[in-house]
C-alpha cells in the first residue's frame, strides 16, 4: 500500500490527471451499456475496474489492450442492439483511454506533460471522433437492409489484407 | 564542449499504443464480422485511423543527437546549461530529455525531465539548466533522450546519452581582510614592514640625512627646530601564506550550498576565500591539503595561480593518509610564512604540527571548521549509546587539544565567514613585533 501511495506520490500533476481518464475511460465504456438496456454486473464492473485500474498503472503495458478486449467483448455480447446511441460514449470513453495512455508515455512518470503536447493530441482526438457518429450513422441507415452477397467474404478480406499490411508495417 | 552520439543500437520502435490501436482495431472489425455486431465498428472507428496513421508515418531515417555542457567548470550555486542537437530527425515529432539525478545538482524545468515538439529536422531540442550546489568534480549531463514519430506510431531510442565531468569550485564566499600579516619578508606587497623604507604609513620623523628625498622633509618640524627633519615610512612587503586543509575526514552532513556544511565544505570554502584574499593582495600562497589525495600546490601569486588552487580544493576527497596517522606530518614551512590551518581538529597529527609549528615561532593561525550541530556517522549495528559515549570522549580530547593549542600561543578561530581571522592577525603581527625567545 506504501508502495503504491509514494508511486502516485511521484507523478506529476499532468500524469495524475491522465491516469484518472486512463482509469475513467474503459469504466465508463462499459457503464455506458446501462442505458442501452444492459448494465454490467457486479463482477464484470469488478473485472473493468480491477483490469482499468491495472492501466493506469501501467500504461505501456499490455493490460491496456485487455481492458480494450473486454470492453468491446461487453459491447459485443451483451447487448440485443448495439447500436444505441450509448455506443458514442463508449467509444469515446475508449479514444480517451487509449490517448491518455498514449500521452503518459511520451515521457517519464515524474515529468509534466507538455501543455503544446496536449493541445496537439485534443485536436487529433476530436478529429478522430469525427468519424464515429458517420460511422453510427452509416450503421443505423443500413440496418435492417437485406444483406448483400458475398458481404462477409470482402470484409473478411479487407480486414485480413489491413491485418497482413499492419504486420509488414511493424516488422 | 561536445558530447558525442552514441546510439548504435536505437533504432525505431513501434510505442505500446500503435499495438494496442492496432489490436483493437483487428480485434472490433474480426468480432463485427465474426458475430454480425456494427457497434463494435463504431468503437474501432478511431483504433482504426490511429493505426493507420500511425503505420503510414512509420520513419526511415535514424536522427542523431548531439549534447555539449556551455561551462566544463563552475563555482558551486552557479549555472550553465545543457544543449541538445538534433539532425536527422525529419521523422521525429517530439522530443524527450531524461535527465540521471546526481547528487549536489539542481536541474530546470522539472529536475531535468523535458520534452518539445519539434520544429524541424535539424535543429536544437529543450534545454536543461543545471546548477552544481556542491564543490567537487561532478559527473553531470548522463540522460536518456528519446523521439516519438507523428502521430505515436513510432519511438526512437531512449537513448543513452554519457555526461561529463563539471569540475565545481568552491563558493566564492565574501571574505575581506583589513588585517596585516604578522612577518611579512618579501619584496613588493600591501602588508606593512617592521623595518623603514618607501611605504605609505609614518614610522617617525628623524633628522635628515644624506641620500634623503627632498619630498620627505617635514618643513614644518625642520623650521621649529631649525634643523632639517624627514618623515620617515615603513616598507610594504608581501608575505607567504601556506593554506593546510584537513581532509581527512568529513564531519557532518553536507546540504549543499544553500544547507547545511559540513566540516570539508567550510574548510574548503574557508580556503578558497583566504586563499582569493591573499592572492588578490600580491601575496605569495600555497596549500596543503592532508588527506587521501595529499594534494599540494606551491607558493605562487596571480589569478591563474588561484584558480590553480581553486582547481585543486575542487578535487579534494576525505579519507585518511599513512602519513598522518603516524604523527609525521612535514610541511616544509620556511620563515616569514603565515601558517593558516583549516581543521575541524580531530585528528592528533593535525594538533602536533600545529604546537611545532607554533614552538618554532611560525605564526600558525588555526581555523576550526566542526560544525556546531555535528553528529558522528555510526555504522549499522552499533550501539547508538556507545557511539555517543565515544564522541563525547572525542570532543573532550579536542577540547583539551584546542586548550593546548591556546596556551602556546596558538589562536584558534571558528570560521564565521568576513572578518574571522582579522582580530588574530593582527594580535599575531603585534606579537611578531616583540622581542621573543624562540624553542629551536
């Protein structure tokens, strides 16, 4: 407990501040399910927190992507209609999750994030969520059309061609 | 002076962001394709951008970095800056500067962790102020400098980048001395002479004699008594002043130059300040340093000569030398030497020399440089109350070791900065005056 307090102790204010949205994040992704007809359990809300918590900790670790697959493995199975417009916060809680922690790694738990930094990433953020109410729009205006032939097939492809070029990318 | 780059082994790596946006963003399109959910599209929108636009600003060019220190030497308090270079770095957004903590230095902004964007692909990153806050050659500059490629897809380093020696004089403190050396013998100095010749201060008036200078007749006196009469002066000559630094052992915590000192800081900062007084007035000076390193630097005058000893106080490192502990210390003091010893007199050789020296008529002036709140170092497992009892039997021997001192006609002083040795010198040069019977 003396550990983690003097590691908290140690952060910057900055840092504080993004591993509270770091925490914040994934919780309210999931919490935003309620509203859409589903709220989590006790454990499930027990395993985000403990899982968000472990995040914010460490958010260069590969705990970040767990929290990712649990939050969108609620979204996927929980729910009759994913669609609800809760899904916007959700996604939003994540984005902020993930540039938080993309912004905590920039440098050293001790040192201040750059305020110029900041500003940089909340434009880029914004634009990023640009895409997410097209995308939910596009979504719900396709709802309920008849599913065209061979859909699945191309986006099994386009998503196994963005797969083969991401791994080429990293290595 | 120029750091080199050594980053042989950086290379650009993909952060733990560009994995987990991309992970995500497979992990929400599989499962949308996998159980027919949109809303798990919706979520891996912005995963999906990030990727790819972190994949798509993936850099090809390794930067190279270059760091250089403005000052390689300091006086303790004061400041110089740490500048980093970059070329290359046409790929890189942003700029990260680690900074290691050595002890006794004190960076800016925030303890030497800095970072910046970028302007360009070549040019110069944040800078660092540091600050040495303790005499003595400090290794300064040791960080880890890492780059972060647009839109965090890619990290460049931490790069280790190695310091470099800072040697850190010893604080100029304000030390002014009115006082006059006891013997001096040399040539051309400030202090006055006891025997006459062309100075500035009225020995007497006498009656004048062939070879006078007719600007020395005091008309006055020569019309009263209708006999020529000259104003005669004492010489001014420089003397030799030997510094003795003991350094044998550091007493006391050291909190730099804004806390506490310890017993090596005043001595050191006491040598320094008598040292830069007695050059600054043509005398001839020379320290001694009794101590592991036993340090010596012979009599000379001039600014270079002071930094010389200002240089060498710097490099001074406590720890006990065989010579002292037998009890044989040699000096080689000559005559018309002020003897000027900074000690926090714990050690019996440093007391020895002392009472020999005084016996021998040499004026020796000892400054006592113990702190007041001195607490002794204890090793772990010793009994607290027999380490006390021990250091109360230690400062009851330098009581008695001071005492000695005193009734030889040895001064001892505390150092309290501007003006401490002033009172004695000049007791010193009033004895120096009288007629005495040496011990040889």
């Amino acid at each position: 407990m003396n550990g983690l307090l003097s590691a908290v102790t140690e952060l910057s204010r900055s840092q504080l501040v993004l591993r509270v949205l770091i925490f914040l994040g994934p919780v309210v992704a999931v919490l935003a399910a309620g509203p859409a007809g589903r709220w989590p359990t006790w454990w499930v809300a027990l395993g985000i927190v403990v899982l968000a918590g472990a995040f914010a900790a460490m958010p260069e670790s590969a705990v970040g992507a767990a929290v990712m697959l649990a939050v969108l493995a609620w979204w996927a199975g929980a729910l009759d209609d994913g669609l609800h417009p809760a899904v916007l916060v959700a996604a939003t809680g994540l984005l902020v999750a993930h540039l938080a922690a993309l912004l905590a790694g920039y440098g050293p738990d001790r040192m201040p994030v750059d305020p110029a930094l900041v500003r940089l990433w909340v434009r880029r953020g914004a634009l990023l969520l640009l895409g997410v109410p097209l995308v939910w729009g596009l979504a719900l205006a396709l709802r309920g059309q008849p599913e065209q032939p061979g859909i699945w097939v191309v986006g099994v492809m386009a998503g196994l061609v963005a797969t083969v070029a991401a791994a080429v990318a990293l290595t | 002076m120029t750091q080199p780059v050594t980053h042989g082994d950086a290379v650009w790596r993909p952060t733990a962001a560009l994995g987990r946006a991309v992970f995500t963003a497979a992990v929400a399109v599989a499962g949308a394709l996998l159980v027919g959910e949109p809303a798990l599209v919706v979520l891996a929108v912005p995963f999906i951008a990030l990727a790819a636009l972190g994949l798509l600003h993936r850099p090809t060019q390794a930067p190279r970095l270059t760091t250089h220190l403005d000052h390689t030497s300091l006086h303790e308090g004061q400041g110089t800056t740490s500048r980093l270079t970059v070329a290359d770095a046409g790929d890189a957004e942003y700029l990260t500067r680690a900074s290691g903590r050595p002890p006794y230095v004190v960076m800016r902004p925030h303890a030497g962790q800095v970072g910046a964007l970028l302007s360009g692909p070549d040019g110069a990153g944040p800078t660092v102020e540091i600050s040495p806050r303790r005499w003595g050659l400090r290794f300064v500059g040791q960080e880890k400098v890492a780059l972060m490629s647009r839109w965090a897809g890619f990290r460049f380093g931490p790069v280790p980048l190695g310091g470099q020696h800072l040697r850190v004089l010893p604080m100029a403190a304000v030390y002014d001395s009115r006082a006059d050396a006891p013997q001096p013998v040399g040539l051309v100095g400030a202090h006055r002479s006891q025997r006459p010749g062309s100075g500035t201060e009225l020995a007497g008036i006498r009656p004048f004699t062939p070879g006078d200078r007719l600007r020395r007749v005091n008309w006055r006196v020569s019309l009263r008594t209708r006999e020529l009469h000259v104003v005669s002066t004492r010489a001014e000559e420089d003397t030799a002043v030997l510094l003795v630094v003991d350094a044998l052992a550091d007493h006391g915590a050291s909190g730099g130059v804004d806390g506490a000192a310890s017993s090596l800081d005043l001595s050191v900062r006491a040598a320094s300040a008598v040292a830069e007084h007695h050059v600054r007035s043509g005398d001839r000076v020379a320290l001694r340093v009794v101590g592991r390193g036993r340090e010596l630097v012979g009599y000379g005058t001039g600014a270079r000569h002071l930094r010389r000893i200002q240089h060498t106080l710097a490099g001074i490192r406590s720890g006990e030398v065989a010579e002292a502990e037998a009890g044989v210390l040699q000096l080689g003091v000559t005559g018309g030497t002020v003897v000027v010893v900074l000690s926090p007199m714990l050690a019996e050789s440093i007391g020895a020399v002392a009472a020999t020296l005084t016996r021998r008529g040499v004026p020796v002036l000892v400054v006592d440089t113990l702190p007041g709140d001195v607490r002794p170092g204890v090793a772990p497992g010793t009994d607290p109350d027999l380490a006390s009892l021990a250091w109360r039997m230690r400062t009851l021997e330098r009581t008695a070791v001071l005492q000695r001192l005193a009734a030889l006609g040895c001064p001892v002083v505390p150092w309290r900065g501007p003006g401490t040795i002033d009172d004695v010198l000049r007791r010193l040069a009033r004895r120096a005056a009288q007629p005495r019977v040496v011990a040889r």
